[in-house]
C-alpha cells in the first residue's frame, strides 16, 4: 500500500464520466485535454483525475475531470467523487445497443447519490464514426425524457468533442454564462473551441493521476 500525495490544487470545478466499459470515456476526455486518440484499449483503474486549466471571459478556471472504469461494481469508489461533481458526462456507444440499455443502470446509481448541490447531466453517444446499433433519435428521446443534455461525438474523428465540453459547462452557474442568448453562447462556444486549439498546440503537460482501490477513501478536499 502507499499514501496518495495530497493533491495541491483546489478546483474550480469537478467532472465525472460514467458509463460501460469500453464506451470511449477515456478517449473523449483524452480529446478534451488535446492528447492524441489512442487505438489500442486499455482499462482504467477504477478511477483516474485529470486537471486542465480554462479561461471563460479573462477568468481563469481549474478544472479536475474524473474518469471512471466502466463497472458499477465499483460504485462505492466512484461516490466521493460522484457527490462533488457538478457536471457528469454519461457515455455510451452508438454501435452497442447494450451500452445504451445499460444507461438506466448508470442513471440509478447517479440517482442514488447525494450531492451537495445538484449536477447537470449530459448524456453522451459516442463512437458516430461507427455502424450504428442506436439511433440518434433514442438518445434525444432518452434525454429528453431525463431532461439531461444530449450530443453525439467521436472521440476517434474529434467530431464535437470540444463542441460537446464547452456547450456543457455553459450551463454551469460557475461560469455565469447561462444568461446570455443563444447566438452569443454560439459565438462563445467557438472562440473558446479556437482559443483552447490555440493555446493548448504545442503542450504535453497533462497529468494522469490514478487513485488506486487502498486510498480511495482518504479523498483529500484540499486539492
Ligand atoms: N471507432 C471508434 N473507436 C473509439 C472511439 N472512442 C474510443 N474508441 C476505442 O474504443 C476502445 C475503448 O475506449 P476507451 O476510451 O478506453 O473506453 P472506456 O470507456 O474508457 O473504457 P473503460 O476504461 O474500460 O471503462 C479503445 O480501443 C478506443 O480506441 C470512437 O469514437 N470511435
Ligand atoms: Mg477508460
């Protein structure tokens, strides 16, 4: 067993994806740090964070995103990190009907949780690049029906991802953009998707942290 380093940064924000194993949840969120897609699969280890840094408006953001191994059965280390999320990204694959079944699953134990302040939920199809098993319209109506947001992407392609993480956080009162109509949220979108290219071309610096089954519980807040 080893101590887990207490973890120096105090976020601004935290995000969690959840969702079957081998839906793209790693991938997506490898998008959204600017690292290259990677073919090959490799699991995640119950539960990983990544921080990324984000300038909204001449503010500075830190951001720490959650990724999760795709089994419920790890519920119980997912939870305290679950419970102080404010945006929670659930995944599926457009080409595995099972995965999109299987969200109800996903959606109880979000559900079942308690939260120091309510989470915005999107759910998320990836892998369009794919033969579809589920079409678009299953996923809108399933949101709809949650009232949670919905996009489509590819982790593989890049197609929406960045579309998909900024028109998301847009919700977030954090960000105190909710307010502004929707052709200047559109505007906003695309500047930051620019800036965010922009900046991030040349930078490698992304942190893969693993918090393994022994220290889990001993979640640090002071980041
Ligand atoms: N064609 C295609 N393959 C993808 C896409 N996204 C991910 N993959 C592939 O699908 C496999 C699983 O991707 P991961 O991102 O590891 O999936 P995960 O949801 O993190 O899986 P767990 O960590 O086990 O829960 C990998 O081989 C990826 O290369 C996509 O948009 N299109
Ligand atoms: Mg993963």
């Amino acid at each position: 067993m080893f101590e887990q380093e207490p973890l120096k940064i105090s976020p601004d924000l935290e995000i969690m994806f959840l969702g079957d194993a081998c839906t793209g949840k790693t991938s997506i969120i490898n998008r959204i740090i600017n690292n290259p897609f990677n073919e090959i699969y490799e699991k995640t280890p119950i539960i990983c964070f990544q921080y990324q840094n984000i300038k909204i408006k001449n503010e500075n953001f830190k951001i720490i995103i959650y990724d999760t191994i795709g089994q419920e059965k790890f519920k119980s280390f997912f939870s305290p990190y679950l419970k102080t999320s404010s945006l929670i990204f659930l995944v599926y694959d457009v080409s595995n009907k099972d995965s999109f079944n299987k969200i109800s699953n996903w959606i109880n134990l979000i559900c079942s949780e308690k939260y120091s302040k309510k989470p915005f939920i999107v759910l998320c199809g990836n892998k369009i690049d794919l033969k579809r098993e589920v079409q678009k319209r299953d996923g809108e109506e399933l949101a709809k029906k949650y009232r949670y947001l919905f996009f489509e992407c590819s982790a593989k392609t890049n197609e929406n991802i960045k579309y998909m993480f900024y028109s998301s956080i847009m919700n977030l009162p954090i960000f105190k953009i909710n307010n502004e109509n929707e052709s200047e949220k559109e505007i906003l979108i695309k500047k930051l998707i620019e800036e965010d290219i922009n900046e991030n071309k040349n930078d490698s610096s992304n942190i893969i942290n693993s918090i393994d089954s022994f220290n889990y519980k001993n979640k640090n807040k002071t980041y």
